[in-house]
C-alpha cells in the first residue's frame, strides 16, 4: 500500500491519527481522511526523525515503522453533529470553525490532539497544553492564524478586548463576553436582540452553537474584528 498527495480514506485517516498521537502537527485539517499538502509534511518530518528517505510518500517502509510506534490506543471517536453549511460571503476563519463542529475533549486522562496543536499557536506553556484547560481563546486564535490573520497570540479571552478593532453585530465578528471570574470567547452567528448565537470551543467541553442573553450569566461586553474587516 502507498499513500500519498491525492490517496483519501480510512487507511489516510489512521495514518494521520498515529502522526498526531506521535506529536506531529496537522492543525488545519486534523485526521480527515485526505492526503494534502499538511499530511505530507507531517510524514516528511517523521521520516527525518526516523532516518527514512524523505519524500512525503507512505510507502510500505515508512507505513511499517509509522504504526509500529507505541502509543496510547486511540480513544472511542465522539459523535458529530450534522454538517452546518457556511453562508455564503462567511470570513474564512467562521467556515473553518464550522468545519470543526463536534470537535470535543476526550473523557479521562487523554487529550484531543488537535486541540493540543491549536494550543500551541498560542502562549500556553507545554506543561498547560491539555483539553481540559480552558481553551475558548485557543480555538479563536486558530481560527484567525490558520487562514492566514494575526490573532491575539494569547489564551486569555480578555486579550481580545483589546484587538483589532470594534465592529458592528457582522457575522463572523468575535463576541467577547464577561463571566464570574473572567471572560469568554467565540464567532458571532446571528444577534438575536436581547441573545446571540455564536459558535465556539470549550462550550459544553466541545466545539459547538451556543445561544447566550446579552445580559445574563455571560455579559456581552464587545465585537471586535481584524483590522480592515469588514471592507
């Protein structure tokens, strides 16, 4: 068997799960099955670690050393929810996080590694990159640095009170909320008057739709953009 560029299904999608339980990075996509440009760098730097020619290639040598790797076994998969279809004319950074609906913490002593790769675009120590530390601001800053914007850099919902610049209730925009002890943070969907819909990470442990009062146990504090968006 040989994979590469362009291979897609189950045998790519275990692959990509053993790079990831190894600590290679495949923060845009995760394991979705499909051999890109993201899953071929991640098999070239395991071929560099591991002294095999480096060609981005799965082929029968670097498949066999690949899955002979101890690991943790792979916890049960969780449910996803339904596909939600982007709108048309959404900011890539929305239709990403869309793409990620249903992403959740493991159970236990595991972690989601791809929550951990998002950690890693931020300011958190190693020894704090874990699923159950809070990682609302996490999963907004991926969103911004994985398509290619400067997001706060920072794990701390607050810090994104002071970035970019304010917007109107644009779908899209980063609402910012105030919660006993701190801050919360994610994409606004649609304002519904006195409540909003937003879509973001560390709601109910998962990647999912929320619908919060403007003035209820989260306070809407701000909406906040990039900078020059929207045009």
């Amino acid at each position: 068997m040989v994979l590469q560029i362009g291979s897609r299904g189950e045998n790519v999608r275990k692959v990509q799960l053993q790079l990831l339980a190894l600590g290679y990075e495949l923060p845009k996509f995760g394991a979705d099955g499909r051999f890109g440009k993201e899953t071929e760098e991640a098999v070239r730097e395991f071929q560099e670690d591991n002294d095999l020619q480096v060609d981005g290639i799965v082929g029968p040598e670097t498949l066999d050393l690949l899955m002979d790797e101890e690991i943790e076994p792979e916890p049960t998969p969780q449910p996803k929810p339904a596909t939600v279809t982007p709108a048309k004319g959404d900011p890539a950074w929305l239709t990403w996080a869309l793409s990620k609906l249903g992403d959740a913490e493991i159970p236990g002593p595991g972690d989601n590694p791809e929550i951990v790769g998002w950690m890693k675009l931020t300011d958190l120590p190693p020894s704090m990159r874990h699923d159950a530390t809070a990682w609302c601001s996490v999963f907004v800053n991926a969103g911004f640095e994985l398509n290619g914007y400067k997001g706060t850099g920072s794990a701390d919902a607050g810090s994104w009170l002071n970035w970019g610049h304010a917007v109107s209730p644009v779908r899209g925009a980063v609402a910012v909320f105030a919660r006993p002890g701190g801050h919360h943070v994610a994409y606004l969907l649609n304002d519904l008057g006195d409540s909003v819909e937003v879509v973001g990470g560390n709601q109910s442990d998962k990647v999912c739709k929320q619908t919060y009062l403007k003035d209820g146990s989260l306070q809407l504090l701000a909406y906040r953009g990039p900078q020059g968006w929207p045009a």
